[in-house]
C-alpha cells in the first residue's frame, strides 16, 4: 500500500503540473487582430501633406445677429425653411418694436411743433397785429400834442404870475411822460414790422434739426429691429422660434446663412508640415465614413495666420498647443453622388511630389 501511494501520487501532481502548464500557454496565445471595422483612408500620392478638413459654404458660414435685443415677434424664414435659397434683403425676423414705434410718432410730433414755431416767426409780423400798434402810436400822439399846449399855457400863466410853480412843474412833467409814452409806442410798432429776431429764428431751425435728428434716428432703430439677409446665401440653420428673446450679441446665432452653390473646405495643416505644404499640387479629400469616396479639390487661397488648433483628433500624440495653418479648397462634386452637407468632416491629402 505505501508503494502504491509512492508511485500514485507523483503521477497525479505531475499530470495536474502539465494539465496546468498547458492550460496557461492556451490562455496566452496571441489572439488575431481583428479587422477594422472600417478600413482607414489612404492617400493617393507619394509624397502628402495631410490635414483634416471641414466642410463649410463659400461665402462662409455667417452667423446672423440682431442689432438690437428684445422678443422676436416675427420669424419669415421657419425651421422648415432650411435649405431654402434667400436673397439679399430677404426679411429673416423682426424683433418687438412697439416701443420704437410710439417713440417716432411722439418725435414726429416734436418735428411737426418745432416746423410751426418756425413757420410763426418767419411770418411774423401779423397784418392783424398792425392796426392797434399804429393806433396807439395816434393815440400817444394826440396826448403829447394837447399836453405840450398844456404846458406852453403854463409857461405863459407864469410869467405873469397867474400860476403857482409846482402845477407849472407838474404840467411839464406830465407832457415829458406822454414824449417817452410816445417813443415807446413808435418803437414798439418798429419792432413788430421788424418781425423776429434773426437768433430766434436761428434757435428755431436748430430744434428743427435736433427734432429731425431724433426722428430719422428712431426710423433707423426699427429698420434695424427688422434682420434681414445680408447677401444671397441658403438657410443652413434656423434657432429662433416667435417669443424667444435675442441679446445682442445672442448666445447663439439665431439664423446660419451660406452660399451652398460651390462648398469649400477648411483644412488645417499641423505647424510640423507647414514647410513641407506648397500650394501648386493637387489635392484629395475624403469623406469619414466612406474611405473609397474622394473628391477633388481646387485650391482656393491660404490664410496666412497661423492659430491654435480647436479641432482635435483625440490621438494621444496630439499636443493641445498645436497650431495650424488653414488653407481654402474649393470641392468638386460630380452629378449623381450622395452630397456632401456643410460642417462634415473630411481628411485631405495634398500631393507634394509633382512640387518643384
């Protein structure tokens, strides 16, 4: 029995020793790799310059604001109007202007009051206002004419010592009252056909124009209240529903336009292959998702300032600080091929080899 047990146990441990080593070599095999599920884009040129590029509309991607905040009362191009073609000055939506409205009707009033005060002075004097000026004038007249023979009596009384002198002095000072009462009357009926003062006049045409100011000022608010289409362009993007209130600057653009008839296509070029780019080869681009889908691409221009990358890649080699160049190319689509929308991502591949 201890022979048996001798034998019978080296023999289990040994074949539990290989039962195990075999087991973890099985476990440790390296697997296939699998196939991707979708095979990478690969570049038709010998010699590239790579960058990933975006769609976006000729005229760019312009982002309509409003130039004054408030409710947005009206909007004449709905959601379902994306994709619509617009023209330049199309109406796009009118922001609430009741209260700019109110104020041209009062300033429109302060225009029409400020005309007629003018209107007055210009016609100044009135014909009615004559007649009792020269009558008083005919009045101080006769009253200086009897109280200055009054006065000659007066004299000739005292000579003869038939008058006292205190009423000859207060004769003379009454006919010295009716002299000035005289002056004053002919002066005041030269100042009225004179009509009015030519500085009153000029303040006059000054309230003219400061009304006028304010009123063409409130017209230009509610024309501003009222966005419209600054240029031809497609309706890419519509973020304003009647009742929404639009700041100025808005948070976000209420309204995207573009000119779809020809798509360009921002690519980024990393700092580390700008002296390798030139502009003189041909390029391709093709669309994620669909590696064997490419398109020409036409060059359109570079724009010489180099910034901060915002479109990352999520590769573990992909610096934040990177900068890029951005370089315009003008994409080709031939008739009959599924289209290319605007802000789809595309990777471009530019040939460098035919460069001399």
């Amino acid at each position: 029995m201890k022979n048996l047990r001798a034998f019978v146990l080296p023999a289990i441990a040994a074949s539990m020793f290989m039962y195990a080593s075999f087991h973890v070599a099985r476990s440790q095999q390296t697997l296939p790799k699998p196939a991707p599920p979708q095979e990478p884009p690969r570049t038709p040129f010998a010699r590239t310059v790579a960058g990933s590029g975006i769609v976006e509309a000729q005229s760019e991607n312009i982002s309509i604001g409003s130039a004054l905040a408030g409710v947005v009362l009206e909007v004449y191009v709905p959601a379902s109007a994306v994709g619509k073609r617009v023209k330049a000055g199309e109406p796009l939506f009118r922001v609430d202007d009741r209260a700019l409205r109110s104020q041209l009707k009062f300033h429109e009033a302060q225009l029409a009051a400020a005309q007629a005060q003018l209107a007055k002075l210009e016609a100044m004097p009135r014909m009615e206002e004559l007649p009792p000026s020269e009558a008083k004038v005919r009045a101080a007249k006769s009253n200086a004419s009897r109280l200055a023979d009054q006065f000659r009596r007066s004299q000739e009384l005292l000579s003869r010592n038939s008058v006292s002198e205190e009423s000859h002095r207060e004769r003379e000072f009454t006919y010295e009252t009716s002299r000035h009462q005289l002056a004053q009357a002919e002066a005041e009926l030269a100042l009225l056909k004179a009509g009015a003062w030519t500085p009153e006049k000029t303040i006059a045409q000054a309230a003219i124009a400061q009304a006028e100011a304010q009123v063409n000022q409130t017209r230009i608010d509610i024309e501003r209240a009222l966005v419209c289409a600054p240029v031809d362009g497609d309706v890419l993007k519509v973020n304003v529903r009647p009742g929404e209130y639009v700041s100025a600057p808005p948070s976000q653009p209420p309204i995207v336009l573009g000119n779809l008839r020809e798509l360009h296509v921002r690519v980024d070029i990393d700092e580390n292959d700008i002296p390798r780019f030139s502009t003189g080869g041909p390029a391709r681009a093709v669309v994620r998702g669909m590696p064997r889908r490419e398109f020409e691409l036409a060059f359109v221009r570079v724009e010489p300032f180099v910034i901060p990358k915002k479109s990352l890649t999520g590769d573990n080699t992909e610096r934040v600080d990177t900068r890029v160049l951005q370089v315009i190319y003008a994409l080709r689509q031939r008739e009959n091929e599924a289209p290319v929308y605007v802000g789809q991502q595309v990777d471009v591949f530019i040939d460098q080899g035919s460069v001399k």
